[in-house]
C-alpha cells in the first residue's frame, strides 16, 4: 500500500516533502512511531540495521496493543524511578538510612554534659563572687598550734544592717547602733562526726594581748576578765578569734558570721523550716509566741525562736540548745533534693545565704559547704552537740570547768572520739 497522497509516488515528492499538497484532500495522517522499551530484538529479525520493529499506536492513548506495549504515558512513572514513586517509592529503589541511634544518644549525652559543666562551673562563679570575705585572720597574733580536723567559728550577731524601720519593727531587733554578737559556736569537723559547741554570750573570759584590726597597734594583756560577747564589741571578729583561742587552745581555721536580716532571709528562701517546739513560749522581748509541738517556722518566727531566753528556764544554756537544734533543723532543709535539685529554691537561698554571711578571707565555698554538710549531721549519726562545760557563775558571768574543757580541747584537737559531756 502506499502512504502517500494520490497521483504522487515515492519518485516524484521531491523537494515538497513536508510542505503539504496541492491535491484538495488532505495528506493521510503519518503514524508515529514508539520507542520499544525492552531488549533488542535478535540480529535479522525485522527493522533496520539490527533496529527492533517498533509498534504503533493502537488506541491513541499509547497502550493496548497485542503485545500488551506500554509506553509509560499517564502512568505517573518518573524516568528513572522504577514503580513511579520516586526514590525508593516502592521499595525497589534507594532506600533512605535507618537513624543511627548510637550516634544521637551521643551528642545527646555530650550536649547534656556540656550545659551541666557551663551551668556548674558559671555558678560557681557567681557564687564566690557573693562572699563577703572581711575579716582577716591574719592579724590574730600568738595563735595556739593547729590541731587534726577543721574548726570553724560560727557567729550570730546582732547586726541590723540593710533592714528598713520596717523590717526593725516587724522581727523586734530594735535599733541598736553597731553590732554585738548573739551566739557564739565552735563546728569540729573530721573523722570521728561533727561536734558542736555552744560558748554563752555570758561566759567569763580573759582578754588577752591583741592587734588592733584596724590600728594595727598591739594592746597588752592586762588580764581583764569580761563576758565573751564582750570582746566582739571590743574590736571585732579579730578580737573574738583571738580571745577564744587563748581561752581554749583551739586553733580556729575559718570564721562565718551572720545577721538578723540575713538569718530570716535564709529560712524564707528554703520556705521555712521544720522544728518540734518542746514548750509553748511567749517572749515580749524576741517577738515569740509559739505552741508547742511540731509546726513549720519561717524567718520571723524562727528569728524570735533562737533569740528567746527569758522565757527558758535555763535562760541563755537552754538559748543556746535551741540555737543548735535550729541550726541542724535549717541545713537538713537546704541539703533536701526539693531545695538543691530546684533552681526556684536554691538560688534564692544561696542568694540570700551569700549575700549575709561575712567569712575569713581564707574561705573557700567547698569549706562553706562542709561546714553545712557538717552541721547537717550534728543531730543524727556521729554528730555531738553540746555547751561548754559550765562549773558555776561569778557576778552574773558563766565560769568554764576548766578540766573539762581541757579534756574536751584534747579530743578535739586529736580528733577523736569526744566523750565530754556539756551542760
């Protein structure tokens, strides 16, 4: 048959290929051919020069012919994606990895690591730079030897720094000018428990010869006898380092103080503290009024607790129990994982601790947090706390037993085992 329109032939087309015809009919429609996909036919099997015979269009649309073709039109097939699905549509193609696990947990555990070191060490940091370190030790002359385990002179005073009339008025300070010392403790830390030892504001003590911490001049000895708290309001931390010392024996390594305002402060940011009152007191002068029993304390109430002594039988040694108590009742508190785990909690707290303690030069916030971590264990385990061994009073003033107290430096300096009992 031929494909060509009427009156023409093969011979005579000519240079009017491709540019249609002068005949009234239109040229028949050419059929285009399709690419077989599939492997080449067998050499001498149909087509030209080894070229596979291609079929044609049966149905317009590219598919339905005999041989079951397919061009691969409207399929959705994307050339060299088998299946159409792009990578790995169906499976067969490439494949995307499996997660590696191993490796995210590692940089997830490197991560985690880096914000706790960052986090640790920026605290720390700040933390030291919150000390107040004011009193020199230094200047404390004619010391006794240093001893085994690590003591620590702990002192509450009177001092109403940085408090408004307000604050005055509402935790019964009064409005006393400089500052006096309310308490006065010796913390032994070593191998054989924490002791506490509680020295009356009113014991009876020598003032020795000293160096005045701020003239620099050495006052001689005169053996002036006078109660303890008086040599705090003498000349300071200095003085009262060195009088204890002296009137001991006991080297002191590290000296902490604390306020009112900061006292109170502390127990607020722990949310109060925990103590079982053993009576109902009532104190005009402290600001107390308390019923006996379990009960939580917070900075106004626990202020008023430690300060109270006319309302005690025991007035100033039954002052200084409670303090002790209080105290060890106060570092169970902040070492709670509610309170170290908590950064709502322990900032503030440290915070408001920092901020109000005033320490020797010399101390460190690793010899900070042994002294609570020791004073945490002071009523329970291993710990001991006592008052200095009393034998009487002369003229209103508390007189030491001076063997047992000698016995008891003994121990403390030995760190032993201490088997003195205090009143």
């Amino acid at each position: 048959m031929n494909d060509w329109p009427e009156a023409w032939s093969d011979e005579n087309r000519g240079s009017r290929y491709g540019r249609g015809s002068a005949s009234a009919q239109p040229e028949s429609a050419r059929v285009m051919r399709q690419v077989r996909r599939g492997p080449a036919a067998p050499p001498g099997q149909g087509g030209y020069g080894g070229v596979p015979q291609q079929p044609s269009y049966v149905d317009g649309r590219g598919h339905g012919g005999a041989d079951g073709y397919d061009s691969g039109y409207n399929t959705g097939q994307v050339y060299g994606t088998p299946g159409g699905g792009g990578p790995g549509g169906d499976g067969h193609g490439p494949q995307r990895p499996a997660p590696d696990w191993r490796r995210r947990i590692k940089w997830t555990a490197i991560t985690v690591a880096t914000v706790l070191v960052v986090t640790t060490v920026g605290t720390y940091f700040w933390a030291d730079s919150k000390l107040n370190r004011e009193v020199d030790l230094s200047k404390v002359i004619e010391r006794p030897e240093k001893g085994e385990g690590t003591n620590y002179l702990i002192v509450g005073s009177d001092s109403r720094a940085g408090m408004s009339d307000e604050d005055k008025k509402r935790l019964r300070t009064g409005s006393a000018e400089g500052k006096r010392t309310d308490s006065v403790m010796i913390l032994h830390t070593g191998d054989n428990g924490p002791t506490l030892i509680s020295l009356p504001r009113d014991s009876n003590v020598e003032i020795p010869s000293f160096k005045g911490s701020e003239s620099g001049k050495t006052y001689p000895g005169t053996g002036r006898q006078v109660k303890l708290n008086a040599a705090y309001a003498e000349d300071g931390p200095e003085l009262l380092v060195r009088t204890v010392e002296f009137n001991t024996g006991l080297h002191i390594d590290h000296y902490v103080e604390i306020g009112f305002a900061g006292f109170a402060s502390i127990v607020d940011a722990v949310g109060g503290v925990e103590m079982d009152i053993p009576q109902d007191i009532k104190d005009t002068k402290s600001g107390a009024d308390l019923k006996k029993g379990r009960q939580t304390l917070n900075g106004e109430e626990a202020l008023a607790f430690v300060r109270t002594r006319y309302a005690l039988k025991g007035s100033d040694l039954d002052r200084t129990k409670n303090q002790q108590k209080f105290l060890s009742a106060l570092a169970n508190q902040v070492a709670t994982p509610g309170t170290v785990l908590n950064p709502f909690k322990l900032y503030p707290t440290m915070g408001a601790g920092l901020d109000s303690l005033v320490v020797d030069e010399e101390m460190g916030l690793f010899d900070l947090a042994g002294m609570f971590w020791a004073m945490k264990g002071v009523s329970g385990g291993d710990g001991t706390s006592m008052n200095m061994p009393i034998a009487g009073s002369s003229g209103g003033n508390l007189l030491w037993d001076k063997a047992k107290v000698k016995q008891l430096v003994n121990q403390l300096n030995n760190d032993e085992k201490v088997t003195v009992k205090g009143d």
